[in-house]
C-alpha cells in the first residue's frame, strides 16, 4: 500500500472580486489544457477554486470556512496563493462554526482578526513547513490593480497593514514567491509553466503505469477506504492468523454493512506488515461494475501472479476457457512459492456481488501449497455455491453486542469531544439494526455534526425511521439511513444540485472526475465542495474519479430519486450525450459506448464501434476483447459487425491516420479473440489490401498483416484454406529471411509458425512434412543457441518438435527429446509446475501408445497426483488424465481397473457412473 497517488489536486487562494480574470484564465484555458497532457499519463488535475462560479455574497456563510479548510487538506501538498492589494473578507467572531474551532484549535487566536484568504494560506502552507516544493505564492503588480481602481484596491489602512505583515511572512518563509507579475495572462502563463514542472516531475513520460498497475491502485485505494475506527476486531484477526498459518482459505460471512470490509482492510495491513515478502493480491468486488465481472476478476488475478512468478500468461480467447486457467495460474503460484519460499495470498472481497456466472462452477475448488485465500460473502446463494467448492474455515462476523455498541457510541462521539445522554444511547440501541456497525457509525456521524442541541432527541428519531420512499411496515435496512442523509444535505444545500450530483455519480460506470460531475450535474467547484464535504466517507474518490463509498448510498439514491425504468434510460441517455460532446480519448472511450448500452441506443453505440479511432481510444481506455464481444453482442453480435468492412471500401483512395490504423489492427486481434473466425478472415483480407497498398509488400505491418491471415486461414478445416494458409506463413518467413539475420526473433518466430502449420495440418504433403521437420530442428537449434538449454523457450521448442516427430512416425526421436524437455523444464520450474505436469502427460500418452505400458502407469499416476495436488480433482486436465489412465487400462486388458476409473470421472462430473455388465 505504498503506490504513488496519481491525483495533483491544487488549491488556489485568493480574494474575491479583484482575481476574477486570473481565475477565469485559469480554471476555462490552463487547467483544461493541462488536464489533458496529464491524462496521457494517467494523472488526474484537480483544480480547487471555492470562489469561482459563486458571488461575494454567496462564500460568506459560516460554513465557508470549515469548507475551505477540508479542501486544502484534500489537496496537499499542492497550494497556490494569489495577492493583489486586497486583504479579503474577515468573518466576525460569532460567524466561526463551533465544531470547526474545535477541530482546528489553533483558529481560536484569529477569530474576527484574521481574513479567509489569510487562513487559508496559514492553514495551506506557513504552519505546515512540510509543504516546501509544491506550494507556490503569486504577487500582483500594484501598477495593475491601480489602473482598475475601485474592488481592485485596499479596503482601508488597517487592511493595508495586515496584508503587508502576510507578504513579508510569505518572502520569509522560503517558499517561491513570484513578485510583480503584471497581467492576468502573464499569471496564467507562470501557472502552467510551473505547475507542469512539478507534474513533470512527479509523474513522468517514462513512467506511464499500464491498465493492470492502474487497476491495482484502485484496489489498494479501495482498501485503504475502510481503514477506520474498528472494534472487536482481535479475536477476528487471531482466527484469520491461524487460518492462515495452516494453509486454510478463510471464508468471512455476516450482515450487510457489519463490517467484513473493514475487517479484511485492517486485518490485511496487519499480515502484510507481518510477512513484507509475501505476494498479496486483493480484489474488492464493489470497488466498480466491472470488478464484479468474474471473468475480469479472473484474468487480473492470473495477470498479477504471471508478474509476480515471472511467467508468461496468454489468456484463452473464450471466457469460459479463461476461467478454466485458473487452477493452472493457481499451481503456478503455487510451484513459485514452494520454489522461492514465499507465501502467496489472495483476498476476494465481496463475492456475493458477482454479476455474472453466480453458480460458481468455474472457481476453483483446490488450493494449491502455499497459496492462501481470504474471502468474504452475504448470504444467499452465492454465499451457499462458494461454501461447495472449498473446504473453508467460516469466519462469522457478528453484530454488536449491547455492550460493544455502548463503547462504539462512546469512541467515535468521544474522538470530537461529544456524548449521549444514557436515555438518547437506548433509543439508538433499541433499533433492530443498531448492532450493523455501518448503520451506528452512520447514525453517529450525522448526530454528530447536527447543531441544534435541543432537538437532538428529534434529529435521532428521524434518522431512525423509515423514510418516505418505504411502506408502513416495510423492513428496516441500513440504506434507510442514507436517505435520511441525503435529505439533510439537501436542506442544507439545495434539493436540485444535490440530486444532479448524485444522480450523475449514479449513473456512471465507475465514477466521475470532478471537471465532468461539475459539468453534468451543473455545479461549481464551491457546491460540490459543500457536498462532498456533508458526505464525508460516503463518497469515494480514487484516482480521481468520485463515486458512492459502498452500495447503500447508491440504493438510497436510487430510492430516493426512483431511479428505475424511463428514468434510469434517460439518465443514462444524459450522460452519453454530454460525452459526445467532448473530443473522443481514452476517458470518453471508456464511458460513453457503455451509456449508450446502459440507455438501450444501439444505433449510436454500433456507430462509435464501427470507428476504428474509438476503438484505439477504447483499448487504450484498458478495454479488452470481452467489452468488444459485449457490446456487438447487444448490438446483433458478428453480422453487425460486418460494417467494418464499409471502411476499407471507403478510403480506398486516401491514407487513413495512424490512429485509424492502429484502431483496426486492434480491432482485427478482438474480432480474432471473438472467435469469429469468418468474420477474421474478411476482415484480415480488407486490412492486409489496406497496409499494403499505403505502405508496400515488404513493410514490417504488411508482413504482420499476412502472418495473421495466415494464421486464421490455417485454422479453417479445408484444403483449399489450408493452402492458402501455408502460403501466406511462407512468403512470410521468406521475406524475414530475405531482410533480416537467420538468428532474429522475427525469423524464428515466422519458422515457427510455419512449421507448426505443416506439421498440423492433415492436408499437408509428405514434402511439407519433411520441411516441417527442418523448420521445428531450426527453431530449437536457435533457441539453445539464443536462451540456452535450460531455458523455458528452449524446452517448449522441445516439446513442439517431440509433438511433430509423433506425428511422422519418429517415435523413438520424440520420447527422447520430451523427456529432456520433461527433465529441463521441471529443473527450471519445479516438478509440480502445470507445464511440467501437462509435458508428462503428453509423455505417458506417448508411452503408452508406444506400448510401454508400465512406464505410461507409473508416469500417469504421477501425473495424476500432480494435477489433483495443484488444480484439483475435478478440473479439465486433471480428468483427461483419468481417461488416459483408463484408455491404458483398457489397452492391457485390464477392463474391471478401466470401469472404476471410468466411474470416477463420471462422479467428479456430478454425474451417474454408468452400469457395467461382467
């Protein structure tokens, strides 16, 4: 939990009326500017300007100020402050909030002395020595504001002087002073010029984390999210330690909203800071929509390990078979572990969120050494599916008891110098649900900052009703409260802005950064503030985007505003269109297609597929082939798709852009993964003419073009297609040849192919054959001469050409050189690696069907312990090796010992074994 934030949130104080240009500058030409060039580094800029888009008036409230302060906070360690000849206005005494010099202390000595512009600036930046490198102070030219005369000078002699006091303990303080500048747009030119020089800095060009490091931090800033106050936690943590000691997978269960989030959080950090060498991997379901996809879940927990492990991991092109990799990225962790002797945990918080594929079939159901699992789940049936794969320790977090409510109440109104009366304590604890410690801390926060003392009593009863979008009668649930929650804000900032706010959050696919939620919503900087800070850890803000902290707020805004129906598609529809208006990148690739699905438009949603731009800008957004595969789907799946092929007929004559390119050989590799193969070859035929005809024969995306028609052709079951097939690999592997060194990766890699489309295909000649023959020997003779012989890629050549001397009749050859590849990759991976155990069984095959029948036994039983050890007794390969093990025994005669290890593949499958007859 030590990554880098990728938010620059910038505070910019000021007075009020005399900076209304610099502001203006800044916030319409600057910022935006800068927000963009940051974006291409995945940096999110916030810029924090509380009086732009407010009148003079309007900022002098008496919440003002605790707003301000909240915000600088927010912000650090970014500040900048602008001094013209005005002071700014000072609140009297009386208007300082009570709970906020509570807070701040050290406000009690300005009181009625000091301005806002003033406080902030001490607040931001002369208290805090700490901010040295990222705060910056700006002072205008007299000259200037004199010229402009009336709101641009001093409000007196007394004003005068305590503005001059703050410059001097500004020149003084060390930090940079920008003296005399002497226009708004000069200002406006420093601002960027120095702000991007620390963006540079911080954050830069080299240093662009990919969509897999991006995704990990929003994981980690999820978990750091439920860091906070937490009792009763030890006994939990003791268990969970013991668990984990032995190698159990934990499953924790409980209420909603009792705290199993912030259990796996607080006991997480814990273990960590326990074992630093461990490999951990945390995936919070409810931190997105997709997170809860399982087959995103799945594919990002095999990416992590591949990164942790070292090796390589090429994700299936069917979901389904993505899933079934699963186990093998399991024993992979599991072979890495053991080798390095390290640990590897993984935590899956929220599984009772699933939005897809909820029976579970597809999870695993064995644990390899040295891998351990933490998970947590609601009840219902997903809770009842997870409980029948594993053998779990069930770790149930309770409610509150009555005495653990009594010391919550107690803690958290303690932490702000607050209490309740005993007979307030046993109305709030009388409530069904006063044991959720969601629903009490909720409860709690909102008395807490409620100011009328005397009608506490009412607030309380309120908060524990049932609120207007419920029946007399209905349930109580946690989301009740929330509701309760958002009417207060409402009263306190407006009914409209605070339903625009959160009616855009809601209807985002993962959040909104603060430039688009303003925009939408129709707010400025100042309101959001406002609610943002009324909300408090309610709203959840990672990598800049804001979103609802967990899923009770986002049901009481759906309750709250009847989000269902032609409300919600026009919502949606809302959305989408503000996102056609900006210029299309990575960020409005990856909203707007899914709001035009979510508002039922498949006619725009079809138009922005057919657009090879948004698809470059769609798979830099980190979009895979499944959203692809998704949204044609809805849109009428491969035969809408045929639209692409309107493209090539269109530019024709013209050169398309380089994005243009790259967004159709993108979308060539989904439509591959699609599985769409038909479709595959049409479309690599257009492409190919297209690459050809702008760049030449011999041009490397030419070239690339080719192979990959080759490749799809090859996977076509026809002659003539396979004829095809073999000569587009070949013209590929001759113009290597031609232009590059007979040791270059690319030469190899094209007698690769070429050798493995011969060798497979049933149409080939015995001339091909032969040249297959030579072409695998070349790869494995470069391959030890490049890697060496103990190297993976050298023992997967191996393996390759023992497959193809099978396949001629070189058996002797074949055995020979699989058990080399056997013996060199289980030295370099370990013995119970998924490669080595998927090399044995292809070794027993051979043996056994060389009638060395002992030898297959033994080295299948072998084989079998292996799988049922690392992905379990029931997965795919684990079972093929119980059919070759029966194909075997049935090969020797041996039918009573072939039935019973028949019988047993029918009973893993959940199946009826068949009746024999004797």
């Amino acid at each position: 939990m030590t990554t880098q934030s990728r938010t620059v949130r910038v505070f910019l104080s000021s007075t009020f009326r005399d900076f209304a240009e610099e502001r203006d500058l800044l916030v319409r030409t600057i910022f935006p500017e800068l927000r963009r060039r940051c974006r291409e580094r995945q940096v999110e800029l916030v810029d924090v300007d509380l009086r732009w888009g407010i009148t003079e008036e309007e900022a002098q409230n008496g919440s003002v100020l605790s707003i301000c302060l909240a915000e600088i906070d927010r912000a650090r360690p970014y500040f900048m402050g602008f001094i013209g000849e005005r002071y700014g206005w000072v609140p009297e005494k009386d208007k300082y909030d009570a709970a906020i010099v509570q807070e701040q202390p050290w406000l009690e000595e300005h009181r009625g002395g000091k301005s806002v512009t003033e406080l902030e600036m001490l607040h931001g930046v002369l208290n805090n020595p700490a901010m040295a490198g990222r705060a910056f102070f700006y002072f205008r030219d007299a000259k200037w504001s004199g010229k402009k005369g009336g709101a641009y000078l001093s409000e007196g002699t007394q004003e005068k002087s305590k503005l001059e006091e703050l410059k001097v303990r500004i020149r003084k303080s060390g930090f940079p002073v920008v003296e005399n500048y002497p226009t708004p747009e000069r200002l406006a030119e420093r601002v960027r010029e120095d702000l991007w020089t620390l963006i540079d800095e911080a954050y830069p060009a080299s240093e662009v984390p990919d969509a897999l490091t991006m995704e990990r931090r929003r994981h980690e800033a999820y978990t750091l999210s439920r860091i906070r106050l937490y009792l009763g936690g030890e006994r939990y943590f003791t268990a969970l330690d013991k668990a984990m000691d032995a190698c159990k997978p934990v499953l924790i269960t409980g209420q909603s909203g009792g705290g199993k989030s912030a259990l796996i959080a607080n006991w997480f950090l814990d273990w960590s800071s326990k074992h630093p060498k461990a490999a951990v991997i945390v995936h919070h379901l409810g931190c997105g929509a997709d997170a809860a996809d399982p087959v995103r879940m799945a594919v990002r927990i095999m990416q992590e390990i591949a990164i942790v492990t070292g090796d390589e991991f090429k994700p299936e092109s069917d979901p389904d078979k993505q899933l079934e990799q699963l186990p093998l990225s399991l024993a992979t962790a599991s072979a890495w572990a053991q080798r390095e002797n390290k640990e590897v945990l993984i935590v899956l918080d929220g599984l009772d969120k699933l939005s897809d594929r909820e029976h579970l079939r597809w999870f695993p159901a064995f644990l390899p050494p040295q891998v351990k699992l933490v998970a947590s789940c609601l009840d219902g049936e997903i809770l009842e599916a997870t409980k029948t794969r594993l053998s779990w320790v069930e770790l149930k977090v309770k409610a509150f008891t009555k005495a653990e409510q009594s010391q919550f109440i107690t803690e958290y109104l303690g932490r702000y110098r607050k209490k309740l009366t005993s007979p307030q304590a046993k109305t709030l604890q009388s409530h069904p649900l006063s044991g959720n410690p969601l629903f009490l801390m909720t409860v709690l926060e909102e008395l807490r900052v409620f100011g009328v003392h005397e009608e506490l009593e009412q607030r309380l009863a309120t908060l524990l009703s049932l609120p207007s979008s419920k029946a007399e009668g209905d349930e109580p649930t946690v989301d009740d409260v929330f509701e309760h929650v958002l009417a207060r804000v409402e009263a306190d900032l407006g009914e409209k802005l605070v339903q625009q706010a959160m009616e855009a959050i809601w209807a985002s696919r993962a959040g909104l950064y603060q430039d688009e939620l303003l925009a939408i919503a129709k707010l400025v900087p100042a309101q959001w503030a406002a609610i943002q800070n009324a909300l408090d850890e309610s709203i959840y803000e990672s990598g800049g985007k804001i979103s609802f902290g967990h899923d009770y707020l986002r049901k009481a805004v759906e309750d709250r505003y009847g989000l269902t129906g032609k409300k919600k598609l026009k919502l949606h529809w809302k959305l989408a269109e503000w996102f056609s208006t900006q210029e299309v990148d990575a960020r409005v690739a990856e909203e707007l297609p899914w709001q035009w699905k979510m508002a039922g438009n498949t006619e725009q949603l079809r138009i922005f597929l057919l657009n090879f731009v948004n698809i470059h800008h769609m798979e830099s957004s980190g979009a895979t082939w499944i959203d692809f595969f998704e949204m044609w789907e809805v849109c009428g799946g491969e035969n809408e798709a045929q639209g692409y092929l309107n493209f090539f007929d269109s530019v024709e004559n013209t050169r398309p852009s380089q994005i243009e390119l790259n967004g159709a050989k993108i979308t060539a590799e989904f439509i591959a993964k699609c599985r769409w193969l038909f479709a595959s070859v049409r479309f690599d035929r257009a492409y190919l003419k297209l690459v050809g005809d702008i760049f030449g024969p011999s041009h490397d995306k030419t070239i690339e073009a080719i192979a990959r028609l080759g490749g799809h052709l090859g996977e076509i079951w026809s002659e003539e297609a396979h004829k095809e097939a073999e000569s587009l690999l070949r013209m590929v592997y001759e113009k290597k040849l031609s232009s590059l060194h007979v040791d270059c990766p690319d030469v190899i890699e094209a007698q690769h192919d070429l050798g493995v489309m011969l060798s497979k295909s049933r149409f080939a000649s015995q001339r091909s054959k032969e040249e297959a023959t030579t072409l695998l020997e070349n790869v494995l003779i470069h391959s030890r001469k490049n890697h060496g012989e103990a190297d993976i890629k050298t023992c997967i050549a191996m393996n390759n050409l023992s497959i193809h001397y099978w396949r001629i009749n070189l058996r002797i050859e074949a055995l020979k050189l699989l058990s080399l590849s056997l013996d060199k990759t289980e030295r370099q991976l370990g013995p119970m690696h998924p490669e080595c155990l998927l090399i044995m069984n292809n070794l027993a095959a051979m043996l056994r069907d060389n009638h060395e029948f002992l030898k297959a036994e033994e080295l299948l039983r072998k084989t079998l312990v292996g799988f049922e050890n690392n992905i379990g007794k029931n997965h795919r390969d684990t079972l093929k090796c119980l059919q070759d093990i029966s194909m075997l025994l049935d090969m020797i005669g041996d039918t009573v010992g072939s039935n019973k290890v028949n019988s047993e593949i029918f009973r893993r499958r959940g199946l009826a074994p068949p009746v024999y007859q004797n």
